[in-house]
C-alpha cells in the first residue's frame, strides 16, 4: 500500500500547503470483464488535522500516462489523463478525525462497450486502462495516479482454440455423425393402393405406416 500526500488545487490561497489527506486506492490484480462489478477500495488517512471529505470520485479511463511519467499539461488540456470511459461517486460528505484511517468500498458495473487491455492474461499492445480516485476536501480537489485496471474479454468474444474447417469440408470429416433415415415398412391393404394409411399397423409398433403403393 502507497499513500500520496494529496497537494490539490483550490482558490483563495487554501491549496498553498495541499489537503492534509493521504490516500491510496487498491484494486484486485485479477482481471474483470465488460458487464461485470470492478470492486476496489479507497483507503484515507488524516495524520496532521479533521478533514472533511466533500466527495470521493472515480474515473476509468483508457491510454492514460503510466505514474512514472511526468505529469504535463498545456493550456486547460491536461495530456495524461487519457480518454475518459466511466466517471462515478465513491462517497460524499464525511469527516476523517485527525490521525485516523477510513477504507471506503469502491463498486462499479461496468459497461458492455467498455474495451479490454488483456486476451487469455495477455496485455494488448497500446492499450492500457486505469483509474484515478479523485478527492474534493476542505474545498480543494486533487486525484490520485493512475491505478491499472486489468479488463479481458467475455467468453463469446475470446478466440476459439480450435480452427474451424474449411467450408467445403465434409460433414463427415468434421467430426459430426452423418444423419440416418430409415425407412418404415408395413402392409397395406388393397383399399389402401395409392394412398398413405394414417393408421399405425402392428408391424411398425405403433409407427406410422408412410409406404406408399403406386396404383395400376
């Protein structure tokens, strides 16, 4: 667990020392699927003062900047924040004593079209999925780095292991059982030349008697 002493930035002078807040978000390193809960946890401590938590946000986002890389931003434009595919409330309106933790539980459906980083636990190339916590204290705002978020595909879009054949291949040499007919036999009476006799006989055992007997 790695807490980041939150710095913020707020107006009137209040972000010039930050939010005395640390916080740190922990996430399960198992992948989770398109349609399925993300679960976490946001865990907060206060060691200098009270602080009074305003609200806790997430945001998933995709093709964000790894934690390493420094954080860069031009005009309003802040370029590592990647492409934002999901922005909910964690919790709101509490206060954190001085010197005391809160683990706040982290749940969130995710959406159907959400993309996938990872295919049978390997990464995509050029694709990387993360979520920031983002924290609104004492009328300062500040957010977390970038935790990864491992999502792979549901099970009707994972590749098949098995290729299928050729489509002149063959029923036979697919591997399926070729389908059997069989051919009822039974009496008929003279009355019944030409015709198909719905009665069942006791030849057949209770099938119906389909043989058809050409007229002269």
């Amino acid at each position: 667990m790695v807490f980041k002493r939150l710095l913020g930035s707020g107006s009137g002078g209040k972000a010039a020392d930050g939010i005395p807040l640390e916080a740190d978000t922990l996430l399960p390193d198992e992948p989770v699927r398109p349609g399925e809960i993300l679960r976490g946890e946001v865990v907060l401590r206060a060691p200098d003062r009270d602080v009074r938590i305003r609200t806790v946000n997430a945001r998933l986002v995709a093709n964000a900047a790894p934690a390493s890389v420094t954080k860069s931003t031009t005009t309003d434009v802040d370029t590592d924040t990647g492409v934002t595919l999901a922005h909910f409330q964690v919790t709101s309106l509490f206060t954190i004593p001085k010197g005391e933790e809160r683990r706040v539980p982290l749940r969130y459906r995710l959406k159907w079209e959400t993309p996938v980083s990872e295919v049978r636990g390997l990464p995509l190339a050029g694709m990387r999925i993360g979520l920031y916590t983002e924290v609104d204290a004492d009328g300062i705002a500040d957010r977390t780095d970038v935790d990864a978020v491992r999502i792979e595909t549901t099970p009707c879009t994972k590749p098949s292991s098995t290729p299928s054949p050729p489509p002149d291949t063959p029923a036979t040499a697919r591997g399926s059982t070729p389908s059997t007919f069989r051919v009822l036999s039974g009496r008929s009476s003279t009355a019944d030349r030409g015709s198909i006799s719905p009665q069942p006989t006791r030849a057949t055992q209770g099938t119906w008697n389909c043989t058809s007997t050409p007229t002269r």
